[in-house]
C-alpha cells in the first residue's frame, strides 16, 4: 500500500510539475513583445512597407488589415466581393487617410480554374509594391457549416478544399520568390535578393485541425495548410532563408464579430479585433506554430493532458450542441 501512495503521489508530483511547466511556457509567449516592427521598413525609394492580406472583406482579414494599417502599412485587400471589398478600403481610407490601398478579387473555391484566378497576375500586381508581409486568412467552413461528411455534395467538398488548402498554397508558392526578393519587374532574378528584406507569412489556422467531428473537410483543409506551413517554415531553415522569412502558422479557436456569427464576446469566444491584435502580437514569438490567444492557449494546455477519451467527450459534446443550435435555428426560419 506504501509503495502504491509513493507511486501515485510521484505520478500527482510529475503531472503538476510537467502542466506548471507547459503553463509557465505558455505564459511567456504571450508577455514577450511584438517583432512586427521588423517587417514595417520603408524600401530604398522610401516607400513604405505593403502587407497582403486574404479575406480581408470581413472579420479577422479586415480586422488584421486595420490592425496592420496602424502599425504603419500599405494594405492589398484581397477577397471575391468588389463592391465589398470597395467598402472596407473607404473605411481604411477614412481611419487611415496616409494608408494606401489596393484590391484584389479573386475567388479562391476556384483557384484550381486559370480563368478564375490568375497566380502570375497577382504575383505581378504584388512584385511592384515593397510586400513585407503576406497573411493567408481567406477560409470559411460550408453551408451549412455542422453536418456529417454524407450530407455534403462532391461541389461542396471540393470548393471547400480549394478554399481552405488549395488557394493559400498556390498563393505562397507564387508569392515567395517574390518576399525573398527574387523576383522583380515580371520576371524572375537570379537566387540574390534585389530588394531589402526580412518578410513575414502568417497563416490563419484553426484549433478545429485536430479532426473535429461534424466540420469534417473544413477540418481537414485547415490541417493540410497549417502543416504546408510547418513545412516551409522548416525548409526556410534547412536552406539558411529562415532569417529573412518568418513564417507562422496560428491555431485560432472560436471568435465573434465575423460572417457567421456577432454574438456577444466572451473569455473563450473574443471577437475579431482581439483575435488579430494576438495574431500581430505574436509575430517574432519563435514557434511556427502557435494558438495567439491565451485563453485559447490555456484550454489546449488542458485538452492536451486529459486522457483522450475525455477529449472526444468534450469534443462531441460541444459540436453536438453546436450542430442542435443551427437545426433549431434553421427550423425557426
Ligand atoms: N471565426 C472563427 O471562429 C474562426 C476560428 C478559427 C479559424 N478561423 C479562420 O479565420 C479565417 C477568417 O474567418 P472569419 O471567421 O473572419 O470569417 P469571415 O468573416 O467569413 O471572413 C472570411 C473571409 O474570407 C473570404 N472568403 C470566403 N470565401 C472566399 C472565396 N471563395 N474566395 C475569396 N475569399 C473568400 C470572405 O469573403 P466574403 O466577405 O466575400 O465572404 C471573408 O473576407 C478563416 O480562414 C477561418 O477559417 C475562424
């Protein structure tokens, strides 16, 4: 009976010490400050830095493009809706007179189409401008957005996948020549860079890339890009660019104030202004992959020492709800 108290309270003793550890770790992500100001140099002609950003029509891509704005950048809104688009760059305008803007519409569920969206006109719209920072935030799950795999049409899966994996893969894949400084005038330099770097990639990830049930292919598109970007963030390294490209990939959880949902805020549901002051604030944080919230980071402290079964209780439990929320809505409709 002894040695068994010995054994549990040694096992108590290591779970408390391994978890204060991981919290401590965690703790300091979000203390240290904000390397964003090594991206905002003006280039030799003193023009000041550009920052693309994806989906920036609405929610955590237009809150991020006037974070960035603030901070002193140019901004190259993206997204599939002109006049949408037209709206939020007055809007920037009117916050930010000194803030140039440019659009560009693409429709990124289609990107697999040359017709749709064309990579090489958008890497030479973007090789004119001093491009510092390239953010990866269109994404959205379907309609409706919590169903089983079997519910969704094959146009469905396959849009959602475009979307979510296929678009801001091709798009880094285009665009990194040109924030390595390797490409200019609309064509492509020898390996020397021509321009002043460092550049920043930022993907919009989300906590939901573990496989979550009942959002299923939108689950899946968001690991498939979160882990492309792991992937070039560690070839960065393996080919010595890691200095002049920092490349990281944000694990978002729920957040309010964006399309499908303006629900109040919350400690574990902040809107879309906080969540992109976390992503900004983390920039230089040294990981290539990190949750930029810190309730959200605390919560997968947590999920991650709970026996698995535990886990998928929880899991189930919240996208059931999540599921019996909509069905109940839809029928009021
Ligand atoms: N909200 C959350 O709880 C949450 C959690 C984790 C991760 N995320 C991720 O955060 C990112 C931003 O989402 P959000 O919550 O801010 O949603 P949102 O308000 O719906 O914003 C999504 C943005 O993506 C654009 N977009 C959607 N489909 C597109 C397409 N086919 N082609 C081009 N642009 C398209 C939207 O344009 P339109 O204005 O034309 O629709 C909009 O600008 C997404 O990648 C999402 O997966 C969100």
């Amino acid at each position: 009976m002894n040695s068994f108290n010995t054994i549990t309270s040694a096992i108590g003793t290591s779970l408390l010490l391994y978890t204060s550890y991981k919290l401590l770790n965690t703790a300091r992500l979000y203390l240290r400050p904000s390397g964003l100001h090594r991206y905002r140099y003006t280039d030799v002609t003193g023009q000041r830095p550009w920052a693309l950003v994806t989906g920036s029509s609405s929610g955590i891509g237009k809150n991020l493009a006037f974070e960035l704005a603030e901070h002193g950048f140019n901004i190259v809104l993206h997204g599939r809706n002109p006049s949408k688009l037209e709206t939020v760059r007055d809007e920037l305008h009117l916050a930010h007179p000194d803030t140039k803007v440019r659009i560009i519409v693409a429709d990124a569920s289609q990107c697999h189409r040359p017709d749709a969206v064309d990579f090489a006109h958008i890497r030479d719209e973007v090789a004119s401008l001093h491009l510092t920072v390239l953010i990866n935030c269109a994404g959205a799950g379907p309609n409706p957005a919590f169903g089983g795999l079997e519910k969704y049409g094959p146009h469905t899966i396959i849009d959602s996948l475009h979307l979510n994996a296929v678009f801001p893969t091709l798009l880094t894949a285009t665009l990194l020549p040109v924030l390595r400084g390797q490409y200019r005038d609309g064509k492509p330099t020898s390996n020397a860079p021509t321009r002043p770097r460092p550049a920043l990639i930022i993907n919009i990830g989300s906590v939901t890339d573990d496989g979550f049930p009942l959002v299923s292919f939108y689950s899946a598109g968001k690991s498939a890009v979160h882990t492309l970007h792991k992937a070039i963030a560690r070839e960065a390294a393996l080919d010595g660019w890691d200095a002049d490209v920092e490349i990281i990939s944000h694990r978002v959880g729920a957040v309010t104030g964006v399309s499908h949902t303006q629900a109040a805020p919350s400690l574990l549901r902040p809107d879309a202004r906080t969540i992109a002051k976390a992503i900004l604030a983390r920039t230089g944080c040294g990981r290539k992959s990190v949750v930029p919230y810190w309730p959200h980071a605390v919560l997968q402290v947590v999920l991650a020492i709970l026996p698995v079964w535990l886990v998928d209780t929880i899991i189930n439990g919240a996208m059931r709800e999540e599921r019996r929320v909509q069905d109940e809505t839809a029928k009021n409709e």
